[in-house]
C-alpha cells in the first residue's frame, strides 16, 4: 500500500454499487449505456452512461496543482481552468509571477493551453481508468468490505506517518483532498491490486534455470586483454614500426608516427580491457594467443598491419546459477508484474472503452469517439500512463511516470 504522501494527486471519481456509479457531482442527465456519444455540457465525460463532471476533473486539477506547488515553497497554485482565452489564467499568472507579469497575452496564453492539456488529460486518465477498475472488479465478483476498506486507509495513514486525528486534518488540508477522496482513492488501489492478483507474479526454479540457460553469457564475462600496438598502412611501415619499437623508441613516438587507428595512436597505442570479439579478427586472434610483453607482428588484418604487445589478460568469469538467481528472480518478476498489468489494462479496455465518450475539450486515446488531432497541433491527447504535470508558474514539466493503477483517489466537491 501507498503512503498517502507519495501517491500523486489524481483519482476515480466513482462508487460501484450493483453496477450503478456514482455521478461525480453532474447535475445534467448521463447519456444512455446503449452507445449515445453525446456528452452532456456539465461533463467530460461519460462512461458507461454514467457521467465524470467537468467540476470534478477540475477539483482534481486543483489537487494535482496544490501538490506540484507544494515541491516549491511559497510558489502559487495556477489551474487554468478558463478555456480556450484563459483570462483568469493570464491574469493570475501576471499578477503572482512578477517575472511574467510583463510577458504578451499571446505567450501566457499558450502557457495556459499546455497546462490545461497536461493537467486535464492526467486527470481524465484516472478518472476514467479508475472507472474501468471498479466496474471490471464488479463483474469478477471481487469486493472490498468497509471493514477492509479501512484497514488499509489506516495502513496509509501511518505509513505516510499520520499518526492523530489532527495531523490527518492538516494533511487534508494542505493537500487539496478531502477524506472522501482519501477513502476512494485507496478503494480503488486496492480493488487495483485485486485485479493484478488475478495474475501471479511468483518465479519458479524451473523458470530461473531455463532463463539461465538462455541468457547464460549476461551472467559472466569474456576473457579481457590489455595491450599495445601499431596498425600500420602498409607491411613496410609495419615493420619499421616494430624495428623501432625494438632499438628502445617510446610507444607514445611510434603511435604517433606510424599508427592510422584513431581510438590509440594518442595514448601509445594503448587498448584496455578489449574482448575478442571486439577488434579485427586477425589481430585479436593473434593477440589473445601471444605470449605477454613480448613485442610481436606484423599481422595482417582487414584495416592494415599490426604490430603489438600484449600486456595484462583478465580471464573470464561464469556466475553459476545460485549466484545468478538473486537477479534472475528479480527480473522475471518485474516481467511478470508488467504482464500482469498489461493483461489487466486490455481486459478493461476491452469492457469499457466502447461506452467511454468524452467531450472533445476533455478527450484522451481511451475515449471511444477519440480524434486524433492534425500533426500540426502541438497539444496531444497522452494515453494513461505518462502523468504530465504542470509548473506552478506557468510552464509545463514532467513528473515520474505514474498511472491509475497505483494512483486512484475518490472524489468529493470541487474546488
């Protein structure tokens, strides 16, 4: 379970109760479930025939705004919640970013734009995703009692080291949230985790030994060689190289002089920690099965002739099966994590998204009548699982990538 601190400010905005949701605060009439794609104007919109409120995506924005100003103390809480002039927005930001107060309407108008775009579209991923979630646990029968419901808020609680009444009351309010959206947001993640458990994540021995056994060179390492050497244009260079090398002349002077190899003929033709497979076949070949510190060449190879001295080998390593285990585990359950939430995210799309219409200010990839827009525009519609953010002064930034399925929160008033 997620503090409550460290899961981001977005969320589901409803209850499933026999398959009836909850309406977000909407006072229009949801459109019907048998396919009417018209969203009502109070909402952003509709799932399943049941309405997500523009009021609630923006309580939600306002939410996701006062957590990204809480990373910069004393910085304002901007929402730009006036499309498409965004007056309210332009003035605010004048008015509490003095060194943007002088900027042209035009400029901060943009700005607005992206940040509606990035807090809007995060937000409607949640809430529609969150919808998804809690429809789909209803269909499988899995259920949540009050009971545990509050066990877990009050793991997040003290997680999160909420630890009185008052502290609780604090974190509300400087966060934004109200207990009902804490209590629904933490239904959700759990219903959430319910879902994904439908899907074990557990590695056995046989699949770390067949893993193993396939990826057996990424759990060792191959023979290394250090060593020096010329590669000369022709043979006669080559072995004036060599001549000179063995009367005692520095491998700094003779790199520099007789070397066409860009990567050593600066640093005396010095070539470290080199695989045998990473150089010329010919001279690898011959530099691997040479004695070392012993001045050898020429050798022709494909880009010329080598003359070298190989100097250090490192032998090559094997982790055996027991040493590997640890990583191997780790990574076959991060693969099966993510295939789990994979195969929780297509079973959910595949139940809702056919009902999901959204109104096309509030339009994102899981809405049914989604339209891409021309490859002209700037501002895109992000699936679900990028959570962009937005700078409290203004700009646009990007958070750590989260998504509904750790991040659903509930819903009450708007702010």
């Amino acid at each position: 379970m997620k503090s409550l601190r460290s899961i981001p400010a977005l969320c589901a905005f409803f209850v499933v109760a026999a398959l009836i949701v909850a309406g977000c605060g909407s006072s229009s009439k949801s459109s019907s479930s048998s396919g009417a794609a018209s969203v009502p104007a109070a909402d952003a919109a509709v799932v399943a025939g049941n309405p997500i409120s523009k009021r609630a995506v923006l309580h939600w924005m306002y939410v996701d705004a006062k957590g990204e100003a809480a990373q910069d103390p004393g910085a304002p809480v901007i929402v730009p919640t006036d499309p498409p002039e965004f007056p309210k927005c332009i003035a605010q930001v004048k008015k509490e970013i003095p060194t943007l107060a002088k900027e042209s309407d035009a400029k901060l108008r943009t700005a607005c734009q992206s940040a509606f775009t990035s807090y809007s579209q995060a937000v409607m991923g949640f809430l529609v995703t969150g919808y998804w979630y809690q429809g789909t646990a209803h269909k499988l029968g899995i259920t949540l009692t009050d009971a545990q419901l509050q066990k877990a808020i009050a793991t997040a609680k003290t997680e999160s080291g909420i630890k009185t009444a008052a502290a609780y009351k604090t974190f509300l309010s400087t966060s934004g949230y109200t207990a009902e959206d804490i209590s629904f947001r933490i239904r959700i993640s759990t219903l959430y985790s319910k879902l994904l458990k439908r899907h074990p994540t557990s590695v056995t021995a046989a699949q770390i030994a067949t893993y193993y056994n396939a990826h057996k060179s990424s759990y060792g390492s191959a023979e290394k060689l250090n060593v020096r050497m010329v590669l000369a244009k022709t043979q006669a260079n080559a072995t004036a190289a060599k001549s000179a090398l063995q009367s005692g002349q520095s491998w700094d002077a003779i790199a520099k002089k007789y070397s066409i190899d860009p990567t050593s003929k600066d640093s005396g033709g010095l070539l470290t920690g080199i695989t045998a497979n990473q150089e010329d076949a010919a001279f690898s070949k011959a530099a691997f099965a040479a004695p070392l510190n012993k001045l050898e060449g020429p050798v022709k190879g494909q880009f010329g002739y080598y003359v070298f001295e190989s100097l250090k080998k490192t032998p090559a390593t094997q982790e055996t099966l027991k040493q590997a285990t640890p990583a191997i585990k780790k990574t076959l359950t991060t693969q099966n994590q993510t295939a789990a939430e994979k195969a929780v995210a297509t079973l959910t799309a595949s139940q809702w998204k056919s009902s999901t219409f959204c109104s096309k200010l509030f339009a994102i990839t899981d809405c049914a009548n989604y339209v891409k827009p021309p490859a002209s525009t700037t501002a895109t519609a992000p699936t679900t699982t990028p959570t962009p953010t937005v700078t409290s002064k203004g700009g646009t930034s990007k958070k750590g990538s989260s998504s509904a399925k750790s991040s659903t929160t509930s819903s009450s008033s708007s702010k």
